[in-house]
C-alpha cells in the first residue's frame, strides 16, 4: 500500500529549528536636498562697518622764498666771513661790479657772459655750487648765422649752389713751390698739402702773414690765430685741441721767439701721444718786436735797431737747435732749408700718428 507522501514522519536531523527574525527598525531619514556650487546660502545680515573719521590734511609747507642769484652770492659771503672789499680784491674785479652783482644790477654790468663769467669766479671762490646761482642770470641769445640746411660747411663744398659757390669754387690750393724757403713758398707749401678737417693754430707771426691767402683754397678747416699781443700760446693750444679732437690732425704754426716760451708742451705732445704737426719757423730773432720798434722809432738813422737792442732780439748766441730740444723731449723732428724739404717733412709728419716738429728755416722779414 502505497504511503501518503505527505504523512511521511520527517527526521529529527532534517528539521531546522525555528528561528525568528525580527527586522530592524527603519530608520527614518530626512530627505536631502542639493545644492549647486552657486547656491547663496542665508548669512545675517551685515553689520555697517563703524569707519574712523579721516585725519584732516597736513596744511601745505610755507613755501620757501627763492633766494635771487646775488642774494645767494651775498649770503655765502657773508657766512664765510669775508667783506665785499676783500673779496673783490681776491678776483681782482672792482668793487662795484660786485656790488651790482650781489644787488642783481646785471644793467650795470658789461654783458651777460661778463655777469655768468664773474658769478662763476664768486662761486668758486666762496665754495658755492653755482648751478642754482647761474640758473637765475639772464641769458642772451646771440646772433647766429644763417647757414643752409644742409650744413654750415656745405658752401665750401662743390656742390652746393648759390652766389658763394662761384667765388669758392674760384679757389684751389697752390702749386707747389721750389726753391729756398720765403714766406711765400712756405705758405703755398702749407696750403698743397694741409689735411682735410684739419685745427691749424696759427702764431707764425711775421713768417706766417701770406698763410691766409695760400690756405683759402685748402679743404674745410678750423683756424686758431692769435688775437692779442702776448705771444707763445701756440704750443699750449695745440695741446688743448688735440686733445678734444683727437680724430683731427692739429698743424701747429710757431715762430721760434714765441716758442721759447712755452717750449716745454712739447715734452707733452710726446707724453700723451697727440696727432700734432708742429713748424718752427726759425729766423733766429724777434723779428716782431724788431717791428714794434721801428714803429715807435726807437731805431738809429738806418732804421735799423741800436747794437744794445739788436743783441736783446738776436737768437744765435747761441743759436737755438729745435731739432735736438724735440728729440728731446720725445719728439720726432726734422729739419727743412728749402720749400721740397718742408713739403716731403709734411708728408712724412702727417702719413704717421703721434706728434712731430719741422724746423723751417727762415729768412728775416726785413732781411
């Protein structure tokens, strides 16, 4: 007989026992909101900010009164214990035009450049910074010439154009001359060959009087002439302009007299190395001051001057070697009797850098 499945005894081991599963409680969550990055989120409501009362604003310096340019001199003497007429006496200027100085009578005195010029001496003299004192001098403007656009030299050029061009383009250098030296071969020897852009210093004297003329036709140039009586500034200003133009050749143009004076700038041309042509013109004497004798007519009935005096301006005893005073003193130098000897020591003087001196000898002018 078959068994009803379902009435069948089950084993003890097959039966699980009874287990009761309380579940956990739930939980209750509130339901979230989201938020953009952009979401402005409630703060209080902002304070006013309590500002401090501002400082009032420092009242502006009293400004200082500018002292005028003679009171600022008078001033600085007066501190340095010094009295006007101590002062004047020191510069050698009278005492009233340091009066209208310190008074600023610039009216009373000669010019404006005379105004700076002894405001500058004060300056120095009082050991006052003149810029602020030279700043408040008047300044006049002088007249200046009416050059072409194009350039003050453009005139001596061959192609500008214009009423100067014809009576330039008239001139030429010389020809070379030949022949013992005169006044007139060394000047044409001078303008055949004399540089472009050349500083010709000129104290020559009586050997140099026909240069103007020679040099005319010369290549553009710059010409320093002595304007005074005092002779020997040649040698000294040779120096100078070499020495703020060292790019240009300087042609030095002395008399042998007048170099006595200053003879010791050449050691200085040979120390600094200066691109300077020196030509003693050496005829032995002071042949100008032989001129300025017979002009106040101290001379014997020849018109020739006393043997005391001819002694007093006669060089030869004994006679002057610049050759060897050159050498030296560090100078190169030669020695030229006839106008192919200056014309080859120019060349050879100005085809090499450094200072160089020619000894051209001359003929007196009277003879």
């Amino acid at each position: 007989m078959t068994e009803d499945p379902q009435k069948l005894p089950v084993p003890d081991a097959l039966l699980a026992p009874s287990v009761t599963v309380e579940a956990d409680p739930v939980e209750t969550q509130q339901p979230q909101t989201e938020t953009s990055d952009f979401e402005v989120l409630e703060t209080e409501a902002p304070q006013p900010v309590q500002l401090e009362p501002e400082p009032p604003e420092p009242e502006p310096p009293e400004p200082v009164p500018v002292l005028s340019a003679g009171a600022l001199i008078r001033q600085a003497r007066e501190e340095a214990g010094l009295h006007i007429a101590s002062l004047a006496m020191a510069l050698k200027v009278p005492v009233k035009r340091l009066e209208a100085l310190e008074a600023d009578r610039f009216d009373l005195l000669p010019s404006a450049v005379f105004s700076r010029a002894l405001a500058s001496s004060v300056c120095r003299s009082l050991k006052l910074n003149p810029t602020q004192v030279l700043a408040q001098l008047p300044v006049l403007s002088a007249p200046r010439l009416g050059y072409p656009e194009e350039g003050r030299l453009s005139p001596y050029s061959s192609g500008s154009s214009g009423q100067s061009t014809t009576f330039l383009g008239s001139l030429s250098r010389p020809a070379m001359p030949s022949g013992p030296l005169t006044a007139q071969t060394a000047a044409d020897v001078i303008g055949a060959l004399l540089p472009d852009r050349s500083i010709v210093v000129d104290e020559a004297n009586t050997s140099g009087f026909l240069l103007p003329q020679a040099t005319a036709g010369a290549p553009a140039h710059d010409w320093l002439t002595l304007t005074g009586g005092a002779i020997g500034y040649a040698l000294p200003v040779a120096l100078g302009a070499a020495i703020a133009a060292p790019e240009r050749p300087v042609l030095c143009l002395e008399s042998d007299g007048s170099a006595m004076y200053t003879i010791s700038a050449l050691w200085s041309h040979a120390r600094e190395g200066l691109d300077i042509t020196t030509v003693v013109f050496a005829n032995h004497a002071y042949d100008i001051l032989r001129m300025e004798l017979q002009r106040v007519g101290a001379q014997s009935d020849g018109q020739r001057p006393g043997p005391a005096a001819e002694s007093l301006l006669d060089l030869t005893s004994p006679t002057l070697d610049f050759v060897h005073i050159a050498e030296g003193m560090g100078v190169p130098a030669r020695r030229a009797t006839t106008a192919e000897d200056l014309a080859a020591a120019l060349r050879w003087a100005f085809g090499e850098p450094g200072p160089h001196l020619i000894e051209a000898a001359m003929p007196l002018m009277g003879g």
